[in-house]
C-alpha cells in the first residue's frame, strides 16, 4: 500500500508517500481502507519533534495520522468477522492513518450515523471528541459570555456552535479578518482579531467588564492576552499551545481542572456524543480543505501557516 512514512523529525517534508507493506490486522483487529485520514494540530508539532507533552517524540520510522474512516476490508483473530463490510470511523491508537489502509482495535471503531457523510464524521472523530468534552467540563450556562480563541480552527469552530447552542454569547477570535464569516455563520456574536492591538480590551468591554470564560487552544501571547479579557473570577479552559506555549493564567482566573486523560470509554462516548449531535443537525464540522495523501507535507505547511480553516483531511 501506499503509505506517508517519517524517519526523522523536521519540516513538513519529512513527510514522503512511501510503497510499504499491507498492515496485517492481528488479534481483536479490524483493517480499514482508509478513504479519509485526519490531520490534527497537535502531528505538526510531534512531526517537528516537539509536541505539547513529554516524551512525544515516537519511535521512527512511523506513519502518522491518529484518526480515519473507512470500509473495514478485513478482521484479525477474536475479531468479529460481521464487521467486514461496515463503514466506521476510529482512532488508530496514535500512528498509522496517513495510508491506504490501516489497523485498528475492532473496539475502537463506530459506526457513522445516517445522515453524516464520512468525511464529515472523520473531520468529527478527534475535534468533536475534544470539543464536547471541554464543553462539558466548562460547565456553559446561559446568558454567559464565551471567548473562543482560534475559533476558525478544527476543536474552535465546534466549541463556538457548543456554547452557542447552550446559550451562551460567543465572542469568536482569530487571527485577521478573513475567518469572520465563518465564525459568525457558526453562532458566534461577535468576531475579535487577535492581530490587532487592544483586542482583549474591545472583548471585555462587550461582554461588560470581561467575558465569563475563556477556551485557550493556543497559549502564547494571544493566551495571556485572551486572559486579560476574562473578568475576575471568571473561568478558563486551557487546552492547546498552537503558538507554541502554553498559557500561565493570572490570579484573578480559576483554571478548569483538565480531568486528566480521559480513558478509553470516556472518548469513545464522546465522540459518538459528537456525531450524535451532528446527525441531529446541531454540530457542522468545517472541513475547510482537502488534500491528496502524496500531498501530506503540503496540508501540514498549510496548517503551521495558518492558512487553513477548521479540519483538514488527507484523501488516499
Ligand atoms: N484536535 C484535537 O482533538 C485536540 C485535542 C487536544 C488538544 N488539542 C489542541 O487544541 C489546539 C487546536 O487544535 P486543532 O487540531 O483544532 O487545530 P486548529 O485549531 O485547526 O489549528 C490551530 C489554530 O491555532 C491558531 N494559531 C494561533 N497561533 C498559531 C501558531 N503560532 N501557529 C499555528 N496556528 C496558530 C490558528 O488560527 P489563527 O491563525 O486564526 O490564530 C489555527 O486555526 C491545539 O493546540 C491542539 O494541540 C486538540
């Protein structure tokens, strides 16, 4: 099969579509032909070789790529052989997507809901998961105001429809102007773009005197400044470091306690939550663009430029 294989950290050109071996499916395994592979945020980093947490450096060689959908085409031993045939969504364990087929645990995979493209539940698969998951956790009431930072992106654009579907007045933020129909179209109430000066000081004065909380996908500078916008004893959820750093939250902030890792279950439920609500009509993944597999580098360029919208998805 053709596959996007690695063997060093580095630019997105580490990234090469290889000829490599079928992956066999071994016990209580499923093997998928992948028709749609997920690209998250968090693989440029580890590509890079410095992901958000320790130790993310894998063994190389390796095939990235932590989510697809598919038919699966074959099970391994103790796997139910009625599978074969079903198209399903499911995480790969953390390698192995970016490819023309790949492996996953037979208690891994979910069906895709009538009514939901597989594109769109593969764009659902990871974002979604995370998005109801910290919505949840925020605890959204409403009447609040809400600040979504990188609200164009993957996890951003599903938690500005969350919170605006719990009621909440979402202030949605990016960096420049061209991301502003797109979150309005989301639910938002209003637009900020982190590029300009004073934007955090424009967000509290709308949500009079600093908005209720914050989600923090991407630290840095806009982190610290998105915390400026949060009135004292407001709330914020700290969840990414797309800038590279995370955020340290002043004092007059109470963090969201993460909850640690969820375990397996637990993301599972949530991303069937995800599609759930999708196949209700009432979460749109954005899929702002495509790319072909040999094109793998190119998607990841895109998305460290900052030229991407919502998902971004690898086509076999
Ligand atoms: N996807 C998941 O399931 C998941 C799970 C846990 C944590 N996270 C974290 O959540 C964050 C968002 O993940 P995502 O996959 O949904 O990505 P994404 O939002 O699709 O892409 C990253 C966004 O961050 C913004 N950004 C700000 N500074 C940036 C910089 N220096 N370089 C690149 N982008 C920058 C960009 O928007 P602007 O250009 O408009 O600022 C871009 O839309 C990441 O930090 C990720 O590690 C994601």
């Amino acid at each position: 099969m053709r596959a996007v294989v690695m063997d060093r950290f580095g630019g997105p050109d580490v990234l090469r579509v290889q000829e490599v071996p079928d992956p066999v499916p071994g016990p209580g395994q499923v093997l998928v032909a992948v028709e749609y592979a997920g690209i998250t945020f968090v693989e440029t980093q580890v590509r890079a070789g410095r992901g958000p947490a320790a130790g993310q450096r894998p063994a190389l060689p390796r095939i990235p790529g932590n989510g697809v959908g598919g038919r699966i085409v074959a099970v391994g031993p103790q796997a139910d052989p009625a599978l074969v045939g079903i198209t399903v969504v499911t995480t790969t364990g953390g390698e192995g997507g970016y490819a023309e087929l790949a492996v996953a645990r037979a208690q891994d995979v979910i069906p895709v809901p009538a009514g939901v493209a597989l594109r769109e539940a593969v764009a659902l698969l990871a974002d979604g998961r995370t998005a109801v998951l910290l919505h949840r956790r925020a605890e959204v009431r409403a009447g609040e105001w809400v600040l979504v930072e990188a609200a164009g992106g993957g996890v951003g654009s599903l938690l500005v429809q969350l919170a605006a579907g719990s009621g909440a007045k979402v202030i949605g933020a990016a960096r420049g102007a061209g991301k502003r129909d797109l979150i309005a179209s989301l639910g938002a109430v209003a637009f900020a773009d982190y590029s300009l000066p004073g934007w955090e000081r424009e967000v509290a004065e709308l949500a009079g005197g600093g908005v209720d909380l914050v989600f923090d996908g991407v630290g840095g500078q806009v982190g610290a400044q998105g915390m400026l916008a949060v009135r004292p004893g407001g709330r914020a959820s700290v969840y990414g470091m797309a800038s590279g750093s995370w955020t340290d939250p002043p004092g007059h902030v109470r963090v969201i306690p993460s909850g640690g890792v969820p375990g397996p279950a637990e993301i599972r439920a949530a991303a069937e939550e995800a599609l759930a609500l999708a196949a209700a009509g009432r979460l749109r993944p954005i899929i702002g663009q495509t790319y072909p597999l040999a094109e793998a580098a190119r998607a990841h360029r895109a998305i460290e430029e900052r030229t991407t919208t919502g998902k971004t998805l690898l086509i076999p």
